[in-house]
C-alpha cells in the first residue's frame, strides 16, 4: 500500500537553528500538506500546497516557515530560527482531489527544540 | 475558536461492547467529515468518511452518524476489540476537492479485555 514517508523521524536541534523536514508524498497524490500536534493538544493544520504553490496557510505559519516541493517527489518544511514552542510532531499528509479517503498521513517528525 | 469540538477526552468501554465517539461542530459550511484513528507513534489512519447528502456510512464494525441540523456526528465501533484503543480525531472540511480539513481534539478510546 503506498505510503507517506517522513524523515527523520525524531529531529532535536537548538534553538535559532534552521531545520528542514522533509516528506515523500504518495507518487499520484496532488495536494500535500503540513500538520502538526505539540504534546496534549490537536492537530493543527499549517499549509496546504497545490500546483507548485500554497494554496492555503493558516496562522501559525508565518515569515519563519516555507515549504517546498524542490524535485516533484519530496516536500519539505523549513522553520528558521526555530523557538522552543515550536517542538511538536509535524505531520506531513498528501491526498488525490476528490478521494473519498481524504489524507494520507506520514508518521510524523518528531521535532524537540532545546 | 474550536470549529470542530470532541467534548470527551477520554472514554473506556469492555471488549465487545459499543464505543460511541462523538463530534460536534460549529461551521455550518462543513460538508464532508472524517475519522481517524492514531496509535501512538504513529501518523493519524483514515478510517471512514461521510458527506452531507448521507446521514449514515458503514464499513465492517464502524458506523459514522450524520446530523447535519444538529452539527453532530458520531463514530459507532461495534465489537469493540481491544486493537481499537487509540486516539480518534473528527475533522471536518467545506468540501472533498482539497480544502484542508479542520481537526478535533480528539478522543482517546480504551477498550479492555
């Protein structure tokens, strides 16, 4: 069964660094997204990308994230300067337009800012 | 502003009764829901779906409720088996064609042997 693959799968970097995750979404798929969840609370959407853009943000994702699909197979997120709330599992998803299975969902990055 | 609400935190429930999850929301524009399941460690599941010209969606032991004027829905297991404790998440979105979908808090499900 096809899957989203999420590397690494546990990322610990400190604070003010740049990290990059990075996310294979499934070959045929057609959107892709960013989610996460810091500890004990809900998955928080981030950005939605579609055709090469971002199609949809919300707030948490400002100046200091980006996204990019560099080859046409990876995805990836990058948070500069990161701060110690940004630590969370991130989820990257993807999704054919119109699937009755909505996202398919990567295992997730665990990323710790110390 | 919690558009997509699950009011129980946790539930519990013996082996092979019915796990009852409920969701609620306040977006009236929402049209296509879901459910998923995440085990921890691991990504959220799919498990099953349901837009708004139905009022019910089976698959095997889960049942997903529609009550569109009430802004309710619900996740029916039924026998609960103890490999269906985890967390489970309603979300929500205006639409099936890209739209990201809004998540609950979830609910975590135990089920005990």
């Amino acid at each position: 069964e096809p899957e989203v693959t999420q590397t690494p799968s546990h990322q610990v970097t400190q604070m003010g660094q740049e990290v990059i995750l990075r996310c294979v979404p499934i070959s045929n798929h057609l959107y892709f997204y960013w989610y996460r969840q810091i500890l004990g609370q809900k998955v928080e959407f981030l950005v939605s990308f579609y055709n090469n853009e971002i199609s949809e943000k919300s707030e948490i994702f400002d100046d200091q994230f980006s996204v990019e699909r560099p080859d046409g197979s990876n995805f990836t997120l990058k948070i500069r300067s990161t701060k110690l709330e940004d630590s969370a599992m991130y989820f990257c998803a993807s999704r054919l337009q119109g699937s009755n299975y909505g996202y398919t969902f990567g295992s997730g990055t665990r990323l710790t800012v110390v | 502003d919690q558009q997509v609400k699950q009011n129980s935190p946790s539930l519990s429930v013996q082996e092979g009764r019915i796990s009852i999850l409920n969701c609620d929301y306040t977006n009236s524009m929402f049209d296509y829901f879901l459910w998923y399941k995440k085990y921890p460690a691991e990504g959220p599941t799919f498990l099953i779906s349901i837009s708004s010209i139905k009022d019910k969606n089976e698959d095997g032991r889960f049942t997903v409720f529609l009550n569109k004027s009430a802004k309710h829905l619900s996740l029916h297991i039924v026998p609960s088996q103890p490999g269906d404790s985890a967390v489970y998440f309603c979300a929500a979105s205006p639409d099936n064609y890209g739209q990201n979908f809004v998540f609950g808090p979830g609910t975590r499900l135990s089920v005990l042997p």
